[in-house]
C-alpha cells in the first residue's frame, strides 16, 4: 500500500506541477476575464437541450420564468459566498485544496469519478453537435424518449463528430478555448434572434401584446408531454440553482476563481446564469415549441436555417472540447500515460456514450447526478476551512500527518452518495432536489468522522 500510496502521489505532483502553490499576487486577473469566462461557459450546447426538456417536463410560464429568476440567483450567491471567499483566501486549486485534506489515494479515487462524469458530459454535447450535422445527409434524428441508437447513421454521425471533437482537444485546446470565448457573444444572439424569428410562427402578432397568451397555451403549457415526469415551480428552481453545483456546493471553481483579485468577483458567474441559463432557456424553450423535431440541430435550422445549425454545432463543441480535455488531465493520473493517449482514450469513452440518445434526452437527470456525486467534497472543504478550526481539530489533516487517505473525508463521501442514492430509490426523492441536504448534512458529518478520526489516530501513534 506504502508503494502504490507514493506512485499515486508522484503521478498526481507530475500533473499538477503548476498548482502546488497558492497563486502569486502579480498573476491575478481582472474581472473582465471572469466575466468573458462565465459567459463563454455558460453559453453553451446544453442550454438548447435543458430549456427543451423543461417545455417538455410541462413547466408552466409563471414556473420557468419566476423559478428561473430565484434558481439563478441562489446559484450567483453559491459562487459569491461559498466559493469565492475560500478560493481568494486560499489562492490554491481543487486538486491540492483536497489534497492537503483527503490525501493522495482518496483525491486519485475523486479525479476518476470526476473524469467519467467529464467524458459523460462531453458525449452529450456530441450528440448535440451531431443532430445539426446529420441534417444535410437526412440522419434520422432520436426522439424525446429514444434511449438507444435509432439508425446507423446516427452512429456513424456521432463517430464522425466524435473523432474530429477528440482530435482538437488533444492538438488545438489553448486556440480553442481562445475562440469559444469569441464565439459566446455570437451564440447568445443566435439564441435570442431565433427565438424570436418563430414568435409569429406559434401565433404572436407584433404589437398585439398576446405573447403571454401564447406563451401559457403554446409555449410553457404546465402540461408534461407523454412519457415526461411533471414538473413542478420547485423542480425548475432546485435545477437551475444546481445545474452547476458541482461549481460551486462541490468548490470544482476553486481552480478559478484562485486568480480573482476579490471576492466578490464570484458575482461575475450571473453574466453565466442569467445571458445563458435564463435567457437562453427561455430563447430554447420557444425554438422547441415551434419545431417539429426534439433534436437541437433540426430545432436551431428549422428556426433560422444554416446560421442555427452551425451555432448548434459550434455550442456542442466549445463546451465538448474543453470537458474533454479535462477529462483526459484527470485520467492520465491514473494511467501514468501522456496527456495526447489518455485524452484519446477519454474521446472514445464519450464518443460511444455520445451514440445513446438517452444521455441527452435524460440531461437535467445527468446533470443533477453530476453535481451530487461531488458536492460531498465540497462541504469537506468547506467544513475543513471554517468549522474544523473551531473544533480545535486540525485542518489539511492529510498534509500535516503524511496520511494517504483521510478516511474522516473518504467516510463523508461514500455514506453521503450511499444515503442519496436510498433517498433516490427507495422513498422516490428526485436527484434534483438532493444535493443541498446532501451538502449540509456532509458537512456535518466530516465534522464529526473527524473528531472522532483525528483524536483516535493521535492516540494510537502517542
């Protein structure tokens, strides 16, 4: 165990050799980049899935507009009082954040799930991408309620897609990022300029003022389709809070927001929620109730022709490309393998993920999975930086007694996703409204675990 205990260790300090130490005082950024970050991000190849699927689940207009202003205003404060204080404080990444707590072997086990969940995520947006290519060669596009591959030239499209995608995050990211950021600002207005290209089309004169009419009988219904759960005001509030919580409940923005100059710049992560989550939800919402396909790439062509297909494209992959990436940094730890194999390795796993259609069509069920697998972590650190101290116990456990696993942390996270997933299954409590118990109660279950771990383990080495 010693052995595998230091393997691991050097693999992880080989990967992470620039984020040992907190982030010097000249290399901070101005909140102009964390603006142009959140937006860039959160302009994305999802929001023409989500704000689909939330018509679909039948969210009525009162629902989708008011649930989604109070959901995006809980997540900004996430960012800006949970997040933010600890990253500018600390200065230091997820990775040596937890680290310094859980240990080498406990942090490897995080970094695999946290790798799937990536290539998961990714293989969605290549569908997504995959539905506007298919257009010119006529692919039979999958359906609300498709959860297998519906033709071979929807396989042979995701492959397609799959590879070019793959081949650009291991060639091309730094050039990549650089152009997703410029390619938001565009994304954004071929949302909204969409939306509102079909307004006439589902019965909305101009000047008549009849758009909430339309809206309430067209549009947002309150009535699921077939085969949808209903939804509910608190569905589209607890989703849209978070949609992102493994970003802030989980403190994956650590990494980010390390380089704010203040605080309160985790205020710049409403640019996200309300230009892409609010707004573009909306925006999608209205593309699909006008469109005859539930695939984003008909949906987007079918509203402004060629000008949506290809934003379709380019939303699935901004964000597949830089997920993928990640995905691969966080299997080479694993692996020991050079950074161009894992990411190939990561491209494969999402591009055969991207061919079930149920991986789109089940995103809000996927992305509120996401965010629970590792909100657990999160109140660990958050736990460990406010409440530990006080405690008289001490924080950065694993760092300071040179243990591998803080099983404190390890026992936290296994029982908290264990209890979730009873919660889920055996008393029908949806994953969407989980991770903010799942948060609270971990953190007070680390605290526990580690008055009881830290004082035992001192009293066996005394």
């Amino acid at each position: 165990m010693a052995a595998s205990s230091s393997t691991i260790a050097k693999r992880l300090d080989a990967l992470y050799e620039f984020d040992r130490e907190p982030v010097r005082k000249n290399k901070l950024q101005g909140i102009g980049n964390f603006l142009g970050m959140y937006a860039g991000e959160h302009v994305a190849g999802t929001e023409f899935v989500i704000g689909m699927l939330f018509v679909a689940h039948g969210v009525s207009v009162k629902e989708m507009f008011v649930g989604g202003l109070i959901g995006n205003i809980l997540a900004v404060l996430s960012w800006a009082f949970l997040t933010a204080p600890i990253a500018v404080k600390v200065r230091l990444s997820l990775y040596w954040q937890l680290k310094k707590i859980c240990g080498p072997i406990l942090v490897f086990l995080y970094n695999i799930v946290n790798a799937l969940m990536f290539c998961f995520l990714a293989g969605a947006m290549v569908a997504v991408a995959a539905t506007a290519v298919g257009i010119p060669f006529n692919i039979q596009m999958p359906t609300l309620t498709d959860m297998f591959p519906n033709s071979l030239g929807w396989v042979l499209t995701v492959f397609g897609v799959g590879a070019v995608i793959t081949v650009m995050a291991i060639l091309g990211f730094d050039a990549l990022a650089r152009f997703a950021k410029v390619a938001a600002p565009w994304m954004f207005l071929v949302f909204v300029t969409a939306a509102i290209a079909v307004l006439p089309k589902l019965g909305v004169e101009t000047g008549s003022g009849n758009f909430w009419q339309v809206a309430n009988e067209r549009i947002w219904t309150g009535v699921a389709q077939q085969g949808q759960s209903q939804f509910s005001i608190w569905h589209v509030i607890f989703f849209t809070w978070l949609a992102n919580a493994a970003m802030h409940l989980g403190m994956s923005d650590l990494t980010i927001l390390r380089y704010a100059k203040k605080w309160t710049y985790g205020f710049a992560s409403a640019v996200g929620m309300f230009l892409g989550h609010y707004v573009a939800w909306l925006a999608s919402g209205i593309l699909y109730a006008a469109a005859t396909s539930a695939a984003p790439g008909v949906v987007a062509y079918e509203a402004i022709g060629l000008a949506g297909a290809i934003c379709v494209v380019i939303a699935g992959w901004t964000t597949a490309n830089p997920t993928l990436y990640r995905a691969g940094m966080a299997l080479q730890v694993a692996s020991g393998w050079t950074r161009w194999k894992v990411t190939l390795v990561a491209g494969l796993v999402t591009t055969a993920a991207a061919m079930f259609p149920a991986l789109v069509m089940k995103l809000l069920d996927f992305v509120a999975l996401y965010g629970l697998v590792l909100v657990p972590m999160g109140a660990v650190i958050f736990a460990d930086y406010y409440l530990i101290p006080k405690m008289k116990l001490e924080s950065y456990f694993a760092e300071k007694r040179g243990i591998s696993f803080n099983w404190a942390a390890g026992a936290t996270w296994f029982l908290m996703l264990a209890i979730a997933l009873v919660m889920n299954l055996n008393f029908s409590v949806e994953l969407y409204f989980l991770p903010v118990p799942v948060w609270i109660v971990s953190v007070g279950v680390y605290m526990l675990f580690s008055g009881v771990y830290q004082r035992n383990l001192k009293t066996i080495k005394s």
